[in-house]
C-alpha cells in the first residue's frame, strides 16, 4: 500500500485523493464497509468552528483588496515610526497583523510588502535587509487571533479554538520582540535621520483607519473575554469588513464581491475536502491502534521528554521545508498528537510548537513559499531571497527553542 501512496504523490495526485485511498485501502483491509468512511466525511459538517474558516478567510480577501492595507502601515508609522528603526518595526507589527487576519503569508508579501519594500530601502536600509525583513514577515501573524492554521490545528486535534488564540498571544510577540531587537542591532551604528512624533499625523492616520479599528476590538476582545465563540466571531467580522469596504468606504465595488468570494472559496474548498478525507483517515489510524505503535516503537528509543521535543522539532524543520503547512497540520497532527500526549505535552502546547516551527518552513527550500512569492513580486532569484532571509531565519529558529522548552508561555492566559 505504500508503495503505491508514494508513486500517486510522485505523479502530482491531489492530497486529498491519496488521503482517501489510503483511508479506503484501510477499511478494507479490515473489512469495514466504505459507508464508514462516506459517515466519517459526514461527520465534518457537525463540527462546530467550521464556519469560521470561510468566514474569516472571504474576510482576508476584501481586505487586502480595499485600501486598508496602505492605511495600516501609515498607521504603525505613526505610532512606532519615531523609534530608532522605526520603519522596520513598524514592518514586522503591520505584516503580522495583516497575516492573522489574511492567514496567508502570500498575501501579505503582495499587498503589504509592495508598500514597505521600496519604503525601506528609501529609508537608508541595505537592499538585503529589506528583502528578508519583509519575506519573513509575511508569516509572523499565523500565532495570533484570527489565524487559519490555529483554527485548522484545533479542528484537527479536538482541542478548543478559544485556548489556541489565547495561547498563541505571548509566543507571537516574543517573536516579534526578537526580531524587533534584531533591527534595533542592525540599525545601531546608522545615521539614518529619527523622525520626531508627529501627533497631527497620528491623528489623522487614526481618523483615515477609523472604521478598520474595531477589527481587532471585536475579534480578540470578544474571543479573549469569552463574549462569543469564534465562529460568531467570524460571521461578525466578515459583515462588518463587507459593510465598511464595500457600503461605507465603497473600495470595493458590489461587481466585484462574487470574484472575491469566489477566489476565497477556492482555498477553502481545497481546504475543507482535504479536512474532510483526513478525518476518516484519521479515525481509521486511531481504531487500528497505528498512534499506540508508533509511541511504542519510539519510547523505546527515546524515553524523556526534552530528548523527544529535540527530535520533534528537528522533525518539524525537515517537514516544513517538503510540505506545505495546511497539508502538515492535516497529515501529521493525528499521528503526533497521541504519542506527544504520553510524553506530557499538553496539546495546546503542542500546537503552538508545531505552528511555530511550521512557520520557518515558508523560508526554506524546496517548499517555502514566501521565498517563491518574494522571488517574484521584487523580481529576485530564491537564491538570493533565501540568503536575505537567513538572519531572520536564525532569529525566529531561536524563539522556536524557547517556545518549545517553555510551555508556561504558551499556556499562560489558560
């Protein structure tokens, strides 16, 4: 059977096909009827967050076609642009909060990137520094409320979307600390003229980005506080985005409203059936006893936990640069989630680990998505968008180290 998932990847089958022959080929080498796996697939609809991947996804898409993007990094120039490297910072605060809610790093290289890149190398940063500060950027939100793959993570391991959001909040902040004191570094010996506090611009810039701001009020508020559950917090936000974008600021035209939703439907539907297909796969895994296996085999091996975190996020690294994050979160989780939990993981840390990890994939070969998109968008080889990146690669494998061997911080506000 392996043999024969390994030559469909080899030909290009799509992921959710070979997860479903997989699962397929299982029922019936145990003599389940295949209606199991039609109830199993039927089981999704049951789950109680799915609707907020649609929701918060359509909202990403107007979003980064209106013109909020151009308004928020005028807004985080305004309130951090007067510190030393002000610009830079001001960078990597905008792109990962565009990323959380986009929860695609790709668009945020496009649509925000396109704005800073030139800014910054106007600014007096070297033409290197700028093209790595923005191609890592671009996946620094997906730790923060209201990130797709968070939302995807908890539907996959069963475990509460509410948690996941709270517990990603201080590991996504050391990272952006780290990085931020990067640019303080670099920046250090430069001449670059410090702009004072403009409290005119500020002004404006709040009342030009006035009707976005409640974005994350309504988002991480009411879901931090416990005010609503996320899917409503998703409904709640998709309304609000098409109201203010499309009847109020009137950016985007009601023509363009099915195009939108339908490109955001694509990622979705390719999301959801491979969801779909990866539920029954994994419920087949469980029934089979194939987690309960696997601990087996590697506790005799490993036998402590800082010696299996080592090797998990080794295993990580290697994963991110050969599988995209979707497909991991939806391949990997299942197998992982069981044998971690007998090493006293908790699977709220767990996630943030695995996500975290998962984020350096976007900077390294052959996978890395940010490298292709940056390599395109500024017209750079990957050789050269890789080598920018390696700084802040470091950078970010560090935070990765701290957020693995300090669960306190992941589970802080739970």
């Amino acid at each position: 059977m392996m043999s024969l998932l390994i030559l469909l990847c080899l030909i290009g089958t799509p992921l959710f096909a070979i997860i479903a022959a997989s699962a397929m080929i299982g029922y019936q080498a145990e003599g389940i009827d295949l209606m199991a796996l039609v109830i199993e697939i039927l089981g999704l609809a049951n789950m109680p967050f799915l609707s907020a991947i649609p929701l918060f996804t359509v909202s990403g898409y107007l979003l980064s076609e209106s013109g909020a993007p151009k308004r928020l990094v005028r807004l985080t120039n305004a309130m951090l642009g007067w510190m030393p490297c002000g610009l830079a910072i001001v960078s990597l605060f905008a792109c990962a909060f565009f990323t959380a809610f986009t929860g695609a790093s790709g668009v945020t290289i496009i649509a925000i990137g396109a704005i800073l890149y030139p800014a910054l190398k106007t600014d007096g940063y070297s033409d290197k520094f700028s093209l790595g500060l923005i191609t890592t950027s671009g996946s620094l939100g997906l730790l923060f409320a209201p990130s797709l793959p968070l939302i995807l993570y908890g539907v996959i391991a069963e475990v509460s979307i509410d948690d996941l959001f709270k517990a990603g909040l201080l590991p996504g902040m050391l990272m952006l600390l780290m990085l931020s004191l990067y640019c303080l570094w670099v920046g250090r010996h430069s001449d670059r003229e410090i702009k004072p506090f403009n409290f005119d611009e500020l002004i404006q810039a709040l009342r030009e980005s006035a009707w976005e701001l409640p974005l994350p009020i309504i988002v991480l508020g009411g879901i931090y506080s416990g005010f609503f559950a996320v899917s409503e917090a998703a409904a709640i936000t998709a309304l609000y985005v098409i109201c203010i974008e499309v009847f109020l600021l009137k950016e985007i035209k009601i023509a363009d409203l099915p195009r939108l939703m339908r490109e955001s439907m694509l990622l979705v539907g390719g999301i959801l059936i491979v969801l779909a297909v990866s539920l029954a796969s994994t419920n087949y895994m469980i029934d089979s006893g194939i987690p309960q296996q696997l601990f087996f085999t590697i506790s005799s091996i490993i036998t402590d936990q800082f010696t299996f975190l080592a090797l998990l996020l080794l295993f990580l690294l290697i994963l991110g640069a050969i599988l995209d994050i979707f497909a991991a979160i939806v391949l990997v989780v299942p197998l992982l989630l069981p044998v971690a939990s007998q090493y006293g993981i908790d699977p709220i840390h767990l996630g943030i680990i695995f996500l975290s990890a998962m984020q350096l994939g976007y900077l390294t070969p052959p996978v890395g998505l940010n490298l292709f998109i940056a390599s395109y968008r500024f017209d750079k080889s990957i050789a050269t968008v890789y080598a920018a990146t390696l700084p802040f690669f470091a950078i970010l494998f560090v935070s990765v180290v701290f957020i693995t061997y300090w669960p306190e911080l992941t589970l802080f506000f739970l």
